[in-house]
C-alpha cells in the first residue's frame, strides 16, 4: 500500500494549496521563457556592437583608447 493518497482524498484548503502551487509553477515557467527571451536580445544586442567594433577595425573599443593609440604613432 501507498503512503501517497489519491487527490481525490485532498481536503478544501490542500486542494486550494496544490493550485496556489500550480499558479506559482505556471509563473515561473513563463518568467522562465521571459528570461530566455531576455537572454537571446542581448545577445543579439552584443552581435551588433561586436558588428561595429569590427567596422572600425582597429580592435579598440573606447574612443580613448584610438586617442591614445594615436598620440602614441604621432610621437614615434
């Protein structure tokens, strides 16, 4: 024999319980596929400046740092 009962011998306030726990589940999962979502723009984000960095190919992200690749050649 089972020690698990059938949901049929649930009480008012388990069966008000076990949908709680059910909406909680269902919640998750689409915050789940939010995140998902979330993940996949930015990186699709990420694409585009790796895109632009590419563009101005000299491999340096910040505009300070051209400056001082630049500062650097004039003075060599």
């Amino acid at each position: 024999m089972s020690d698990l009962s059938p949901i049929t011998d649930l009480s008012d306030d388990e069966r008000a319980a076990l949908e709680e726990i059910e909406r909680g589940l269902e919640e998750v999962r689409r915050a789940h596929g939010a995140l998902v979502d979330f993940h996949h723009a930015v990186g699709r984000g990420i694409d585009h400046f790796d895109e632009a960095l590419a563009e101005l190919g000299d491999g340096r992200r910040y505009p300070i740092e051209r400056a001082e690749r630049d500062e650097l050649e004039e003075s060599a």
